[in-house]
C-alpha cells in the first residue's frame, strides 16, 4: 500500500522533470514582489478549518493557521491590507430556481455552507479579523469573480496580492489565476495554503508557479511584508 511519501517521492520526480522542460522553453519566470501588498486569504472559514463538514481540510491546524498568524501579525504591524473572503448561499434549496448557488451544487455539495449558520462562513477565530480588515462574501471559486475585490485593491493602490488559503485545486487557484488576469502581482504563501486531497497542494503549487504566480515561504513573505515600507522610503 502507497503511503503519502511514497507519493511525494513520485510528484518530486515528476517536478524534477516537469521543470526541466518547463525552463528550457521559457516557462517558470519570476513575478517578484511589488511595492504595495495585501494579503489575500481564501475560505478560511469554519467549514473549511474545523472538523466535521464536507468541506473540511487537512494541515489548517499545524501549518496552514501558524503561517496565516505571522502574516496577519507583519501585516498588523505594517498597516497592510488584508482581506478575509469566504463563501456562503443564502438560498440552499437544490430545488429551487432562484438559488444563489448557480450550477455549482450539481458538482460540490455547496449547500452545506449556509448563510444563515454564520458560525460556517466564519473566519476562523484563531485568525479573526480584526477592525479595519475586509470580509468579502464571494458566491463562485475566484475571490475575484462577481465580486468588488480588483477595485478594493486598486483603490488602495495594492501592487502584489499574497494569497492563502483553501482549496489549491479549487478556489485559491483561481483567485492566483484572476489576480494576475488583473494585473496584481501574484505570490502564493506556500505553508498557508490547503486541500482535502493528498498530493493536490503540491502539484498545484507546482503549476502555479510554472505559469501564474511566484510561490514563496512564509519566511519570505513574512520579510517582505516588514520591509517593503522601508525599502520604498529609501
């Protein structure tokens, strides 16, 4: 029976390859940080980062919240933006016509994230936001999509989103992919983001940054985050 280093093992042999031919026909450029960021964090909420929901995720507990907590602290602490999106419906009635899941029930079961138990659409308390910081309700996987965000950013001057969060297949992939449709440089926090399926974080972070965003560390991001204010003041 394959365990979950032996699947580690096949996808690093698979990287290994994969960025051989990526490079050598120009792919796996870098982006780089920019000069105004915003931390970006997708559906940590508490159907995704606690136990018991169809939507729950693997690492939220040992990776993904103490990652999240030393963003929110370096962007605390350097009057960053940040912007908490999480997802929820309003009308959860698969039978009814008028629901704002659109088609999305038919491949996921969304209705299990209903708007009336705020306690499942809920930031997750171990990284609550706090006064200033925006919680934008989205109904689709992109934060982007049907929602105000490009205009919040670029109101504010946001250069460089550093997105986070659940799911790497699903809905932090396509907020990278629209954010950089839009214009924003792209960074994907590495240690902050999740899924429920083994392998699927590191195949996506992989092909994400191949062709849409830099993945970088927490560390690294961390760094950037305290200094980039000092460094355009040079």
């Amino acid at each position: 029976m394959e365990t979950i280093e032996d699947l580690d093992a096949v996808l690093q042999r698979a990287f290994d390859e994969s960025t051989r031919i990526y490079k050598e026909r120009g792919f796996q450029r870098r982006i780089g940080f920019g000069k105004k960021p915003a931390l970006v964090s997708i559906d940590l909420a508490n159907a995704w980062t606690r136990p018991g929901n169809p939507f729950t995720c693997e690492g939220v507990d040992d990776r993904i919240i103490p990652s999240m907590q030393a963003l929110l602290k370096a962007c605390r602490a350097n009057g960053h933006p940040v912007v908490h999106v999480t997802t929820a419906y309003q009308i959860t009635d698969r039978d009814n016509p008028n629901t704002d899941m659109g088609m999305w029930h038919h491949k996921i079961p969304v209705e299990a994230v209903d708007l009336k138990d705020e306690h499942l659409w809920a930031i997750d308390s171990r990284i609550a936001p706090i006064e200033g910081e925006y919680v934008l309700l989205k109904k689709r996987a992109s934060g982007f999509s049907g929602t105000p965000l490009a205009g919040y950013l670029r109101g504010l001057g946001v250069d460089t989103i550093l997105v986070t969060g659940v799911t790497a297949t699903a809905c932090v992939r396509t907020t990278i992919c629209d954010g950089l449709a839009e214009g924003f440089r792209t960074i994907a926090v590495r240690e902050a983001i999740g899924d429920r399926v083994p392998g699927a974080v590191a195949w996506n972070l992989f092909d994400i940054d191949v062709k849409f965003a830099d993945v970088e560390s927490t560390e690294t991001c961390v760094a950037y985050l305290n200094s980039v204010n000092r460094r355009n003041e040079e």
